[in-house]
C-alpha cells in the first residue's frame, strides 16, 4: 500500500484577473476562484510545529492574488501554469494542483482547467 502524500490546500481563493478571450473581456477585471493543492517536500511529521518548517498558506494566497491581479491573459490556462510554476519556484514543494474557476457561460455554474505540475 503506498502512502498518499501530505497536502496543504487552498480552497476556493477569491482573484480577480484582467483575463479572457476577447478584448472586451479583458477590458474589466473577472473574478475567478483558485484552488491549489501542494505537496511539501517534508512530511508534516518532519515540521516539527514550526511555520518556517512548512509552506505558509497566507503567503501563497497573497502570490497567487498579485500574480493574477498582473497582466492580461486570454487564457485561464495561462494564469493556471504560471500559478503552478511560480509555487514550485519559490516554496519547497514537490508537487502542486492548481484548479481555476471562470464564471462567464450562462447555464454554467462556472467552467475551470485543472492541472498538476511536479518539480
């Protein structure tokens, strides 16, 4: 049986990003919901109860809100690899799952990418 690795999630964080297919859509800012799952490089029994052991969440949300906050994309997939890449970058992460929810097509809850990136 193999061991699941630990996770630290971020679960539904609210952005808002100049993004989208069509100029006029990027015209205003969107709002979009992230979530992002990371898999630290040490095991949470190895964090000893110390924030500068693990990866500190609050951070990676305020990233996450600048990174998108940047820019235009005409791609939510664009936005969601450069999430993935600057996580795995800058916070001792073997893994990391980045889901992005748009809330433009009418009769949708929402339409989203997902992917998952390994450093």
């Amino acid at each position: 049986m193999s061991k699941s690795p630990d996770q630290i999630v971020i679960s539904q964080l609210g952005v808002s990003s100049f993004i989208g297919a069509f100029e006029e859509e990027r015209k205003k800012p969107q709002r979009l919901r992230v979530t992002v799952i990371m898999e630290p490089r040490a095991s949470f029994t190895h964090m000893h109860d110390r924030l500068e052991n693990t990866v500190d969440y609050a951070e990676v949300s305020g990233v996450i809100k600048a990174l998108a906050a940047t820019g235009q994309r005409q791609l939510i997939e664009t936005l969601g690899e450069e999430i993935a890449t600057v996580l795995l970058g800058q916070y001792p992460l073997a893994a990391v799952e980045v889901e992005l929810r748009k809330y433009i097509l009418p009769d949708t809850e929402y339409v989203a990418v997902r992917l998952r990136r390994e450093a």
